[in-house]
C-alpha cells in the first residue's frame, strides 16, 4: 500500500478552505465577519507557502498582517459607523459594474486554469544546500527583479491607505478640536494660579 500523499491532501485542504474563505469575505454582510474570513484566507495562505518552503514568508503573514494589521482592522470595523442604507442605494448604480468585472474575473480564473498552461510532469519537491538561506534569497530576488514592483505596491497600498481616510472621515462633528495658535500663546500666568492657603491645626 502506498504511503498517502500528506503534501498533496493539505494542499486540496488548503486550496478548497482559501478559496471559500475568499468568496465569504466578500459576500457576507456583516463587516465583523467579513474580517475574520480574510483571517482565515491569509491563515490558510501561510499553509500553503510553507508547502512551497518560503518559511519567511508564511511567518510574516502571521506575525504583521493575521496579529496586527487583521487586529487593528477588527478594532476599526468595529468603531466606524457603516449607514446601511446608503450602501443599498449604491449598490443598483455599481452592480453593472460589479457583474462586468466578475465576469472579467471568472474568464481569468478559466484561462489560467486550462490544461495547455500545466505540464503534465510531476511536481518535486526542491532540496536546498544546508548554507541555504530563505530570507537572503528573497531579499536578493526583490529588490533586484522586481523592485519596480515592489514600489509600485507601497505606492498602491498608500493610495488606498489615503483612500480609506478620505471615506471615514467626515468633517468635525463638534467643536472639541486643538487650536496649535491658542496654544502657543498661551502664558503660565493665565493659567496657573498659586493660591496662600494657612494650614489647618489638627
């Protein structure tokens, strides 16, 4: 009896939970869950490169985006205040364009997975040298290949960053803001006052 596949069954785990967890995180309504659901995605992420040995990679994923940044957009989800019924009502102007671009989607996810753009010989797992080093290795291939790239995703990820602001943010609401000019002028002596005070016997 042959010895069962181990790699292989985790890949199929993996691959069918990331895919699930993708189509929930934007179908479901409700924000909070919305969130936990690309938890699960980057969770299921991490299986699989640590299938493909990109160990720095996988620990990064936990580390900075599952324990911080999923965090403090839980926190944020959490706080903001989501008026439901506008939502609705852009939701009939954007569908045309939401269908157009799944459409477009589905087609890439089609093409992408026909059979002329796969071999037919079986995947090998590498074997490094001892002196091999994931990190080094990275680091070399993206800041020297693709560093175009790479700048062009921190230019992405700031624009999206301002974005999201400009969304949330929705003027001051009340008048308990800082005034840095008042508080430049401002003296001790119109501030403190020292008062002479006789103490009490007991």
């Amino acid at each position: 009896m042959a010895p069962l596949p181990i790699p292989d069954i985790l890949f199929v785990i993996a691959s069918v939970a990331l895919i699930t967890s993708a189509v929930l995180v934007v179908t479901i309504r409700n924000p909070v869950r919305s969130v936990l659901s690309l938890v699960l995605c980057f969770l299921f992420t991490t299986i699989l490169w640590l299938l493909l040995q990109a160990e720095f990679l996988s620990l990064v994923l936990i580390f900075v985006y599952i324990g911080a940044v999923m965090t403090l957009f839980m926190f944020v989800v959490m706080m903001m205040h989501v008026d439901k019924r506008m939502l609705s009502e852009k939701f009939v102007s954007y569908l045309p364009l939401g269908v157009g671009l799944l459409v477009v989607f589905v087609g890439l996810i089609v093409y992408a997975l026909h059979h002329h753009n796969f071999t037919k010989a079986a995947y090998v797992m590498p074997h490094f040298p001892a002196n091999y080093h994931n990190t080094e290795s990275l680091g070399a291939v993206l800041y020297t290949h693709y560093v175009l790239a790479f700048e062009m995703a921190s230019v992405i990820l700031l624009v999206a960053l301002l974005a999201a602001i400009s969304l949330v943010f929705q003027g001051r609401q009340s008048g308990k803001s800082q005034c840095v000019d008042k508080q430049i002028q401002a003296k001790k002596k119109d501030r403190l006052v020292v008062i002479d005070m006789k103490s009490e016997a007991p």
